[in-house]
C-alpha cells in the first residue's frame, strides 16, 4: 500500500484534475502490480448488481489450472493473469453472485496509477530522457486489458492512434492524453517507446563445440552417435542484414550454398509517417556490417577461409530478417524530437509476433537476435511480445542478447547489477552474457583502455580484453529482472570474435583480419549467435542420434543451462562477477558446455496442472560425480503491469537413496535448478510439482547433466509410464494404447495382446471375418474383404476363391481385367495375359493366347516377323518385339533395309549393302579405318584412331594429347606454342614456367608463377607485387608483407611493414602514438609521454595515464601543477606541492623550512611547543599556550584571558598583586594604581581611609 500512495502521488501531481485512488481495508487477496500491490474487495461487498467492463478478478491461492476456462465458458473473458491469484477480465453484465458460483472470491478495477510505467510521466515534463518522448508530448506503447481500444480515442486531439495489433498500440499523446488514457479500463499499461540498437576462432574450442563436430569422439561416446554440424538445422537471424543482401553468386561465400531466404523489413507502415521514402532499402549489410558477422558466428561454412573459421554450426542453414534501415527523418521528427538522419533497426516490427511468425512459418528451430533495448532489467511490451511468441511456437527457441550495459558505476572495482536490456527480460527467451575470449598473446587490450569511464577501476581496469575464458567480459549487462528473476541464463565468449565480414562495408568492427572477408567483432551479441549455433547442433543431436523428432525450445534450454560449467571468475575472488557461484546476476547458469550438452538425461513434453505431481526415478552408479537438474518451462505471456512476471509456478523436490526430500524452486523464474554435490549410489527420485498454474495445463522439461536411465513413477504401480489412474492393467507393466492403455502388447502395435487377433504382427490387430487376414489395409496381408471369409492369397487377401487357385472371385469392385480370377470356376495358373486359367507349358501366358503353346521360353509374336518377343536366350527370341524385321547378324528381327544382314539401328550406311561393318563404332568403315578394333576419330595422318581432345592427331603426333586447342611444345615447357589455344605460351621459344597474372611459359626464377619480367621480387617465391614500390610485397602471406600495399612506407616494427613512417623509427604512424619523433612510438596509458624511457619526454608512469610535467613526466598529477601525486606533498593542491619538513606548509610559505612545526601566527610552520600557534622563536611564553606576547617585556603576558595576564600590557610593571604587569614604584607588589601608598613599600591599603595603612593601623 506504501507504493501505491507513493504512485498516486506522482499521478496527483501530474494530473491536478485526478483524485489518487484509494481501494477500502477489506482484507482482500493481495495483488501484485509493478507500481504498488492493492487487494481485492470481497464479493460480499457489492450490491448483487450486474457489472460490466474490465476488472482484477482473485480466486484463493493456488488457482486451479481449470478456473480460466470456467470463466471464460460462463462469457468472462480473461487476458493477463497478476500474482498471486488474478486475473484481469471483462464482466459482460455478470453479477457478484453469479461470479460466486465462479469461485470468484473478490473483484477491483486497476487503479490509473497501476498503468504508468515510471519514467513516462518525468520524460513528458522534461525531467527525463526518453526515446521519442520531448516535453508534453510524445510517441508511447499501449498495452490494452483487452484487445480493443477505447471508444472516443480517435475523436481526441491530444492521441493520434499510430498502429494498433490484438492488445498492443503506439500513439502519439499529449501529456493531457496520457492522463485520459490511464482512466480507460480498456488499457492496462502505458510506456515509453524504447530504442531497439544492435548490441555491440577459439571461441568454439571454449564452448566444447569440437567434441560434436568430431565423429570419432561422438561415437567413444555413444556408437550410434553421429558427428554433428547443423545439417537439417533452420536458423533465423534478425540483423542488421547480410553481406550483399541477395543469395546470388556475389553473396559472401561462407553462405552462399545455404540460405533458406531473406527477408528484408522496411520502416512499417504504422512507422512511415515518422521518415521520408524510400522505407526500405534491402537486406545489404551497408554500415556496422553485424548482421553478417553474426551470422557467421552461427553457420558461416568457411569456404573463404578453407575450412579455418566456421560458424558453430557450419550445415545449418539460414533464414536471415534484415531490419536495419536509412531512416531520413521527417522535418516534422527533427523538429519535435531532435533526431538526425542515421541507419537504425526501425524495421523491426511493433508487433514482434510478426517476425517470429515470419520465421517459423519458414521452418526456423532456432531465432538469433543480438539486438535489444536498454532498460535496466524491466519487463517491457517487447518482453511480452516475445514471451507470448515464444509459447506459441514452443518448438522454436528464441535467443536475445543479455546487452552491453555493464559499467563500474561506482568504482568500487566490480561491475554493477541490473542493467539487462528488453527483450532479454523475456521470460522464454534463451538470455545469453558475453565471456572473455582466449586470444593469449594475440590481444593485450585492456578493458580500461578503451572504456576508462565505465571501468575506471582495478581489477577491471587492467584486465586484458580476451585472456581467460573463465571470467565475464567487463560490458556484459548483468541482471536480475526488475522483478528479481535470474537473468541471463548462460554465457558464451564474446570479446574479439572472429566471424565473417560484410563485403558491402569497409568497417572492420573491432578489429580487422588479415583475411579481408573476415573480422573481430565483441559483444553480447557476439556470445548470442555463438550460443545459436550451440543449440543448433544441439536440436540436430535431438532429432538425428536421439530420434526425437520435435524437440521443445524448453528442453534444448534446460540442456544448455544444465551442462554450463560454472567459471571461477577472472579476479581471484569468490565474490567478484563470474567467481561467485553459479547461478548468478553475471554469468546465469555458467559458461555454455557442449561437450556436456549431449550426455544429458531428460523428458519432454510432460505436463501438470495445478495441485498435479510427476515423478521419475534413476540409478546413480558409485563414485558418480555432481549431479546438476534443471527444470524448464515455456510460461504464458505476463504483462509490465504486474509486480513479477511468473504465471505458471512449478517447483521440484529430489529424494534421495536414504529417503530424504529437499524441496525447489520459487515464484519467480521458469527455469529452475539446483546441483546435488557427491550424489549417494542408489535409488533417486525426482518429483515436478504444479504448485500454481492458472492457465493450465503447463507442459515443461526436465533435465539431469548425467546419462541415466529414468523411470516414470507419477503413481504408476506397474513402472510402465502410465498412471495408474489410466492404467487398464495397473498392476502388468505394458505399452498398449488403443484398445486398453498400459497393458501387455508384444506386437507393439499400441493394441493389447487379448485385444489383438494378430498379437505377434504390429502391422494387424483385427479380423473382423475371421479368415486370418487383417482388416489394417496398410499392414502385412491386407484383407481386401474384411467382411466376407476368403482364402485369396494372390492378386488381393481374404476374399472368395471357388476354383482355390490362390485368385479371387472377380466381383462389383474387382474385374478379371484389374486382376481377379478370369477363370473362376477353373483352376489354373496364369499370370501374364489374364490371372487363373490354364498354362500348360507354365510360362504364365494362358493356353489360349500363348504362340508357342509347349515352349515355356516364348508366347507371343507381336510383330508377326517369325521371331519371338521374348529376349535371349529365350527360344528364336525378336529383338525388335513391335517392329517386323529380316535382320540376322547383329540383331534378330530387326529391320533391314539393304538386306545386307545388319538392322539399320547398327548399320552407319543402311541403304548401302557395300559397307555395314563399323566394328568400332567411330564412324568409318573398316576399310579405311587405321584402327579398325578402336574407336577414334583421328583425321591426320592415322584415320580413325584414338584422339582424345579431338584436335584430329593421335597421341603419337600430339604433345597435348588431352587438349584440343595445343599440340606443339617447341620448347617442351608444358606450354602449347598455339597462340589462340589454351595455356598459349607467351615465350614458345624459351622455357618457362610462369603461369600468373595470364602470363604463361616465360622464365620464372623464384617458381612462384611470376615471370621475371612481371615480378618484383624475382628471387622471393612469396612475394611478387610490390604496388607502391617501398620494397615490401603485397602478398600478406609472403616474407615481409607490405601492411599498407597501395602507400608506400618504411616502417619496420610491430609486424607492420612497408606503411608510412614520417619519424622513421620503423613504427608505422598509424601505431606510432608519436608519429613525428623517432625516440618514442608507444604510449600505453594515452598521456601524450612515450614508453621509451631514453627517449624524448619518456613516461615515467608507462602503464597510468598521467600529466605531471616537471619532477617526473606522464604520471598521475591530480592537482596538474606539474608534479606527479607521489612527489607532490599537496596532490590536490595545485597552488602547492613541496613540504621539506612535512608539516603541512608549503616551503615557499614555510618559514622554518626544514624544521616542522604547527604555527600559524607571525610564522608559518615552524615549531611551536606550547601548541598556541606562534612558533617559540615568536612566543614570549614558548611553554605557555595561554600566553605569547608581552609588549612591554615584563614578564607577564597581553592576552587578558591568558595565564598571568598583563593588566598594562603597554607599560613595563612588576605588579603581581590582585592585578599584574603595571607600575609597582615601592616594590610592594601592588600596582600604583591601586596602591592608597604607593611609595611606600609597606602598606598599600587604607580601609577606613584615615591614612594610616591597614598594616600598621
């Protein structure tokens, strides 16, 4: 109730005409909102009247998994459910008496301060920065308790409805707007838009993705296993885009062979009026090139790089969303909210079902995305979008990227929490955080010297970038979710990974490659797509080894966070980011494994409702190692309104050998898990509890790390994995299904042994006539009259045979022609001309129509040639069956124009009786052939003969007797000397072996296939081309390769030659932090002071940014007076900085230089014993701290508050009597000025004033 109040006062005090809102002390059930939680008001508070519209309608906890659907049959129709037991519907005239009967325990409308998200109303009165959002007005997301809007909102001025899909819609609003739209029932929430940007190899090796790419270690495995690569596997990438944007042969190679599609999404249609045409500008990865890069983390193939950097997933194949777009904004934006034009992912639809629909319509298992919004942990309109997508194609797994927010806000040397981005704060989605790479001595970078202020502080300050795979990378964005959900699930490397490279950019991400078409990238989303292809082979594993051919994105989830592997963290510490246990608000659930991943344990696919119990039991052998379960569900979608996300709440309890239960789980996230360490030998159990499940029922996966064997036990008497309340034999352990479910089946065919007439086929289980023929037309001999008794065995089953030939009786649905019995009342054995009648001779031709009736060999005659149609070696056979013919050498009863014996198919010259024999084939006739046994078709010289690449010479006159355009080496190099033929030599008369840049056959000193004449470098076999002529080749593979081929230079060092060295140091200036000066090249901490401590202006402070120039250079000088912090006495002081005595005073305002001291008056620093500021040299009264001056330098001191004060402290007196240090003429102590005889030294006072002193008188 304390938020609440708090809530409405920001709503008072935006919206001066709204009363806050107060809901009654009626001991209601309590629900959960985001902004402040209120209860509900019994049902006996109301008048028994009918009610309509939206309200938070509440059940006693837990909710049967059937109350939604009793509602929603009485026309209460529900939409978000709100913990712990609501849900928010629509009463269409229900009274509180009819919801009564509903199990309705209590009912309230939502408050219009429940619907603001927090930061909307601070952006629209400028105290926030909100995309989209300028003072008073703005664009903002809807999310509708319905899925209509309110009526009258296309009649107001200050809302213009921009898109509206099911329950979501963005408008543009005034702030008067906003306070109407709260005030509707029909909302349930209002937000800002939020920005959608992209978030920005060894790293498979970290993952354990070359255990499954290998065949041999996959089948040490399991035998049966094959290696894995993704085949068969469809991966959706939403990107930025794809190299060229067209699968044509100018794609990116390492894709090019399998992609599914490409889709590019322009700016909306609801989004249009924002931006200027053209709205869509094709899938080309024109500007960071990420899309590209991602892509080829998950399935690039490597054909660019032969084989050396593949995807994770190399076979896979890919349907790619390119969403990133050039928006020209309208001057209408530029004017009201200050964007300029840029490429942005405004092609992402508002309604992200679209897209995920778009993807698995396509066939999509997996969809990759390493893009989001930054939102500090909220569960936002996206969050939902995806969580409902998710659920609606639960059989796809949804992957975003955890974000890049990660910074050391506070300096205290740890990254900070809560900094997830949307839609990673989906519930379904697959999070994934981003770990440091492994590329040892190759990257040094430190996260320091890139983001000096978000990681201003050691340990993260000096850590290197990508040198220890069990540490998280420094800009990862950590959880939990604003409702306290763990987050992200798991992490994968995502420093300086090596993927493949938009040929339509020249930017290099990171890092560019030597390999042009590659290059580094690092990020989240970097780790996402690595993750992607993860779980790709992870599905093929699944589909192809396990045969389990629809796999659930639940379980491919529990698989991945099961098997992550905890990491120890990168600082040595146990509670510093990755060194704290997993799971954490760093890592998740640890570092991805896959190694791990295949040798899990699981069930898929079960289900619970609310109060239902499911269990399984296992064997864990001796000695077993930690035991990791995991329970994964895919969760109905929630809304932003409610105070944590979790609809459907499972929890488990583990039962060990002893009998000892422990119980997990919460009422926050939907996936769970817990590691039993040192599991006992034995018997355990494992039981899935629907604890609250609302929207009934919950399907859900649950996974163990190891590969045992488990046993459903969800009371099953029998252990046969039916229930016993199911079980038609509860007692006999069985697998039928149809006829009685759980009985004995042998055949497993699904029906049950004493329901089976065939108990040993699984392809037939019924006999309706009884004649042992099954009436299961797909199985083993189908009976074709399943209702009449038969003994047919032949041409169909089951059915009538009189004459018992084996064929059937022809009857209404079944002729002699379609192969019944033609002579039914006959035996007989025919099968070739007609089925059941007579054959004599056996030859399957019936004795009516066979020519040769007592020849078993032949039967017909087709042609009537006198040659018979059956082939050799049958009897006189034709080998012209329909053609009459006299032919009789070559073939028989073909036909033969020239009588000449050989049918005129064979014979080349058939009306030529002279010449008919080709014995080879080659078209001449023997008699003029050279080769008469050989096909050839030589022409010169020798006829007829052997010439293979057809030039018309045999191989005896051809030097190049494979190829058709060259015969003559007059050189013998290899090259032909025919200059319009192939591989012409360009020097015939002089050997050589030259072959590159098309020049062929001229010398070639180094052999690297340059001619001498065309060749830089004649003696270096790596190098020939030397472009701008510095002396270093152009090849980057060769020996000193030029790393600026097309600008001539001289640098030398760093492995970069040949680029301009304007000091001529050998550094290259583009690594030359000092360009013009030859002592110095490097400057790690950035000062401006080189590393080189001979020479100029060298750093004293190398590796700390610094700028102290006098005592010592490029140190840390915090006042900047010159001199560095360890030499400076007064660091934060730039007015000061030597203290020689270290008193705290500076020398040039010391007054005792080398000796310390605390004074303050008269002198400065110098020593003062009395500790009474003025130094003792000063102080009359150096032991006195009461007194220091004594004007008159009597002995007693000015200060008249002091230790023996002076009464005249101008005068010079030995008075010491009741007042001090004035003029005491005779001595007696007291001053003059009060002495009645003051020269008289013995007396000085008079009483009775008859002047005669008080001693004497």
């Amino acid at each position: 109730m304390r938020a609440m109040a708090l809530v409405g006062l920001l709503i008072l005090s935006s919206f001066t005409s709204v009363a806050a809102w107060q809901p009654q002390s009626s001991h209601g059930e309590n629900i959960g909102l985001a902004n402040g939680d209120v209860e509900s008001i019994p049902l006996e508070q109301f008048a028994d009247l009918p009610q309509h519209g939206f309200w938070m309608l509440t059940h006693e906890y837990p909710v049967p998994s059937n109350w939604v659907t009793d509602l929603a049959e009485a026309g209460v129709e529900c939409w978000s459910f709100l913990p712990d037991s609501a849900f928010h519907c629509e009463l269409n005239g229900h009274t509180p008496s009819e919801l009564a009967k509903l199990e309705v325990n209590g009912m309230v409308k939502m408050p219009p301060s429940a619907k603001l998200h927090p930061h909307l109303m601070p952006s629209l009165k400028g105290e926030m920065q909100s995309w989209f959002i300028t003072e008073g007005m703005g664009i903002i997301n809807v999310i509708l308790s319905g899925d209509e809007l309110p009526e009258g909102i296309h009649e107001r001025g200050d809302i213009e409805v921009k898109s509206h899909s099911w329950r979501w819609a963005t408008v543009e609003v005034k702030t008067s707007g906003v306070q109407w739209l709260s005030e509707q029932p029909e909302v349930e929430w209002l937000e800002p838009r939020f920005e959608k940007a992209i978030m920005n190899d060894v790293a498979d090796e970290v993952i354990g993705a070359t255990v499954l790419w290998n065949a041999t270690q996959m089948a040490g495995i399991d035998s049966s296993w094959n290696a894995l690569d993704g085949t068969g596997i469809i991966v959706a990438v939403s990107d930025t885009g794809l190299d060229n944007g067209v699968n044509n042969t100018n794609m990116h190679p390492d894709f090019r062979d399998h992609i599914v599609g490409i889709h590019s999404y322009g700016i909306p249609s609801t989004s249009q009026w924002l931006a200027n045409s053209p709205y869509n500008d094709g899938a080309s990865d024109l500007d960071s090139g990420h899309g590209t890069h991602v892509a080829g983390s998950v399935l690039g193939d490597g054909t660019q790089s032969s084989g050396a950097i593949t995807g994770i997933a190399p076979e896979a194949r890919l349907y790619m969303q390119a969403t990133e777009v050039w928006t020209d904004w309208t001057t209408y934006v530029e004017n009201n909210y200050g964007y300029t034009d840029d490429y942005t992912l405004m092609g992402i639809p508002d309604d992200l079902r679209f897209m995920f629909d778009d993807a698995a319509d396509n066939g999509s298992h997996i969809h990759t995305n390493s893009w989001g919004s930054s939102v500090a942990g909220q569960y936002t309109t996206s969050s939902m979008q995806t969580d409902y997508s998710a659920r609606n194609h639960s059989g796809m797994l949804i992957l975003f990227s955890a974000g890049n927010s990660g910074v050391d806000g506070n300096s205290n040397g740890e990254i900070d929490d809560d900094s997830l981005g949307a839609p990673a704060t989906s519930k379904n989605v697959l999070t994934v955080g981003a770990s440091e790479n492994d590329r040892g001595s190759q990257i040094s970078t430190e996260w320091g010297h890139w983001w000096p202020g978000s990681f201003p502080t050691d340990p993260i300050n000096s850590d290197k970038m990508a040198n220890n795979t069990q540490g998280m990378a420094a800009f990862s964005s950590r959880g939990p979710v604003d409702d306290g959900r763990m987050k992200p699930d798991i992490s994968a490397p995502g420093t300086f990974i090596l993927s493949a490279k938009s040929r339509s950019t020249s930017s290099t991400g990171w890092l560019a490659h030597s390999n042009s078409d590659y290059t580094y990238m690092g990020g989240t989303s970097m780790s996402t797509p690595l993750t992607a292809g993860a779980s790709a082979l992870i599905y093929q594993h699944l589909i192809d080894n396990l045969n389990h051919p629809d796999p659930t994105s639940a379980l491919v989830k529990g698989i991945i966070t099961v098997s992550a592997h905890d990491m120890t963290g990168q600082y040595g510490s146990s509670t510093n980011g990755a060194g704290e246990t997993a799971p954490n608000y760093h890592e998740g659930w640890g570092l991805l494994d896959l190694d791990k991943a295949v040798n899990t344990s699981w069930v898929d696919n079960e289900s619970v409702n609310t109060g239902d119990t499911r269990g399984w039991k296992f064997t864990v052998p001796n000695g077993a190692p930690d035991l990791k379960v995991m329970v994964s569900w895919t969760d109905p979608p929630s809304t932003p309104s409610a105070s944590t996300n979790l609809v459907n709440d499972i929890d488990f309890a583990v039962k060990d050998p002893s009998g000892n239960w422990v119980e997990y789980g919460n009422n926050l996230d939907n996936l769970i898990g817990t590691t039993i360490s040192s599991p006992a030998a034995g018997m355990w159990e494992i039981h899935v509890n629907g604890t609250n499940i609302p929207t009934g029922p919950q399907h859900f996966s649950m996974v163990i790390d190891a590969p045992y064997s488990m046993i459903n036990i969800s009371a099953d008497a029998d252990g046969d994995g039916f229930i016993d309340t199911l079980d038609d034999c509860p007692n006999t352990a069985g697998s039928s299904t149809q006829d009685q479910t759980g009985c004995p089946d042998g055949d497993g065919d699904g029906w049950s042994n004493v329901g089976d007439d065939f108990p040993n086929e699984g392809t037939q289980w019924s006999d309706s006539d009884g004649d042992n023929f099954g009436d299961n037309p797909g199985g083993v001999n189908p009976d074709s009259c399943t209702s009449v008794v038969g003994t047919s065995s032949s041409d169909r089953y089951g059915c009538p045979d009189t004459d018992s030939d084996s064929w059937s009786d022809p009857d209404g649905g079944w002729t002699a022609f379609q192969g019944a019995d033609a002579c039914a009342s006959t035996w007989g054995n025919s099968t070739l001309d007609r089925n059941g009648c007579l054959d004599e001779d056996g030859d399957g031709q019936s004795d009516l129509n066979d020519a040769l009736l007592n020849d078993d060999t032949q039967w017909l005659d087709t042609d009537g040639d006198g040659y018979y149609d059956n082939p050799n070696p049958a009897t006189n056979w034709d080998d012209c069956p329909s053609i009459w013919g006299n032919s009789t050498i070559d073939r028989q009863g073909c036909l033969d124009t020239d009588g000449d014996g050989v049918s005129d198919d064979n014979d080349p010259w058939p009306t030529d009786p002279s010449r008919s024999i080709d014995t080879d084939g080659d078209g001449f006739a023997d008699s003029e052939d050279d080769c008469p046994n050989f096909a050839g078709n030589s022409t010169w010289i020798l006829v007829g003969c052997l010439d293979a690449d057809g030039d018309g010479r045999t191989v005896e006159y051809d030097a190049f007797p494979n190829d058709g355009t060259q015969w003559n080496d007059t050189d013998g190099d290899g090259f032909g000397d025919e200059p319009t033929g192939n591989f012409a030599d360009d020097c015939p008369n002089t050997y050589g072996d030259s072959w590159q840049n098309g020049t062929l056959g001229c010398p070639d000193s180094d052999g690297d296939g340059w001619s001498n004449g065309e060749d830089s470098f004649t003696n270096d076999s790596t190098q020939w081309h030397d472009v701008d002529g510095d002396g270093y080749g152009d090849n980057i593979g060769g020996t000193n390769p030029d790393s600026c081929p097309t600008t001539p230079g001289n640098s030398t060092q760093g492995g970069v030659l040949g680029c301009p060295d304007s000091d001529g140091d050998g550094w290259a200036d583009s690594m030359d932090d000092f360009p013009n000066d030859d002592t110095q090249h490097s400057d790690q901490d950035g000062d401006g002071f080189g590393d080189n401590a001979t020479g100029n202006n060298a750093d004293d402070c190398p590796i700390t940014f610094g700028n102290s120039t006098i005592d010592r250079l490029g140190c840390v000088d915090t006042d900047g007076d010159g001199y560095s912090d360890i030499n400076d006495d007064f660091p934060t002081d730039p007015t000061r900085y030597l203290d020689t005595d270290g008193d705290g005073y500076a020398d040039f305002e010391d007054d005792c230089i080398t000796t310390p001291g605390s004074s303050t008056n008269g002198s400065l620093g110098c020593f003062d014993a009395d500790q009474d500021t003025w130094a003792d040299d000063d102080d009359s009264f150096p032991l006195d701290a009461t007194q220091w001056n004594d004007t008159d330098m009597d002995g007693f001191g000015d200060n008249a508050n002091g230790t023996n004060p002076d009464a005249c402290p101008a005068v010079f007196g030995n008075s010491s009597s009741t007042i001090l240090g004035c003029l005491d003429s005779d001595g007696d102590t007291w001053a003059d000025l009060i002495d009645v005889f003051p020269d008289d030294g013995t007396e000085w006072i008079d009483d009775d004033a008859d002047g005669f002193g008080n001693n004497i008188d």
